[in-house]
C-alpha cells in the first residue's frame, strides 16, 4: 500500500467507488459499472492508503444509515 498522490483520474474513480458503497451498491454492481471485476475494485481500494480509508469511511457510512433506518 502507498500513500503517493493520486491522479485526478483515480481521484474520481475512488470517489465513485466510495459514493456508491455509500450508497449501498454492492462490489459486484460497482465493477460492472467500471466494467472490472471485483478483485479489481478491491485492488484499486487497497494500492492507496488514502483510498483505502476513504472506502472505509463510506462502508461506516452505509452501516449507520442502515442502523438509523
């Protein structure tokens, strides 16, 4: 895992991953949407310690509006 800069482009990738775990997408909908697999998405997430916190912010995220549902 890195914490190098990420591109604009991967930027807005993980954006988009973690906006749509938030909002309950499962991994499996989130790659097709990329047209990946999720092994990939879960690579992308993990190569970036930034990235990596950020995904775990928006599955604590989906937990607590679930719990407040």
């Amino acid at each position: 895992m890195t914490d190098k800069q990420l591109t604009k482009e991967q930027q807005a990738r993980a954006d988009a991953i973690c906006e749509q775990v938030a909002d309950g997408l499962t991994l499996r909908q989130i790659a097709h949407g990329f047209g990946v697999s999720s092994s990939t998405i879960i690579a992308w997430v993990t190569l970036n310690e930034v990235v990596c916190e950020q995904y775990a912010r928006a599955q604590r995220q989906l937990r607590k509006d679930l719990d407040d549902w």
